[in-house]
C-alpha cells in the first residue's frame, strides 16, 4: 500500500540538500514562531491529486497509482529585489528534475514528474515563490 509519510519523508530529504535553502524551514503541520523579519524562509506540504487503480500482469495484481504536488513556498522580505528569490527557486527546481527517483527511508519510490516554478506574489511583509513539485507514485494493494 502506499506510504504517504515516506514520500514526504523523501521528498524532505531531497529538499535539504538545495544548497542555498534557508536554515527556516517550516515543516507541515508543525508550529513555527513567525520568522523575524528580513531573514528568508521556507515552508513546504505535500499535497496528493489523483488516484487510480491499475490491473496488471492479465489480472493477477492490482496496484495503485498516486499523482500529486510537493509544494515549497520561498519567503523573502518585500522590497528588496526578486533575484535571491529567482536564484533559490531556480536551485529547487535543479535539485527536483523531471525523472528524479526519491525513495523514501521504508522504500516508497516516488518520481518527480516536473518542477514548476510560480509568479513571485508580496503581501504581508514578504515576496513568496512558490515552487510546485510534481510527483507520481505506485504500490501495490
């Protein structure tokens, strides 16, 4: 069956190796103080949109395939330039190409279908750029 916590175990594990990501980063669903302000964070979730069940081997095994969407959103202060933003999710995008193979630590193998990089959007004190990582999984049932 598939393993939704060791795909975002994986994909954790490829997003800190960016060399350039800040030392903020905050993970789903934990609580972060507000970062301070001028000093660049990361945010990220793993988002799952589309599943199918696919019969294989003339009927003898059912699997379960997975579509969906790491999503890392880059923060940085408003005002200043969206070049370091540009440089970052760049960087991202470099270390999630098309065809990447992320196994999970209980082995759950996840391709990165394609890395899509957003407008840039300021609002509250900051310049976000949210990068969309697409993913494709299978299991078995």
């Amino acid at each position: 069956m598939l393993n939704c916590s060791d795909i975002r175990a994986g994909m954790r594990e490829v997003l800190l190796t960016v060399p350039t990501l800040p030392p903020i980063i905050v993970w789903e669903n934990t609580p972060a103080p507000p970062p301070e302000t001028g000093t660049p964070w990361t945010r990220e979730q793993l988002s799952f949109a589309d599943s199918d069940v696919m019969v294989v081997l003339g009927g003898a095994q059912m699997m379960v395939e997975e579509l969906g969407v790491y999503l890392v959103d880059l923060f940085f202060p408003e005002g200043y330039g969206a070049e370091a933003a540009d440089e970052l999710a760049d960087a991202v995008r470099a270390t999630f190409p098309p065809g990447l193979i992320v196994t999970g630590p209980e082995g759950q193998v996840t391709r990165v279908r394609r890395t899509v990089r957003g407008a840039g959007l300021p609002g509250d004190g900051w310049y976000q750029v949210p990068v969309s990582i697409y993913w494709r999984s299978i299991a078995a049932t």
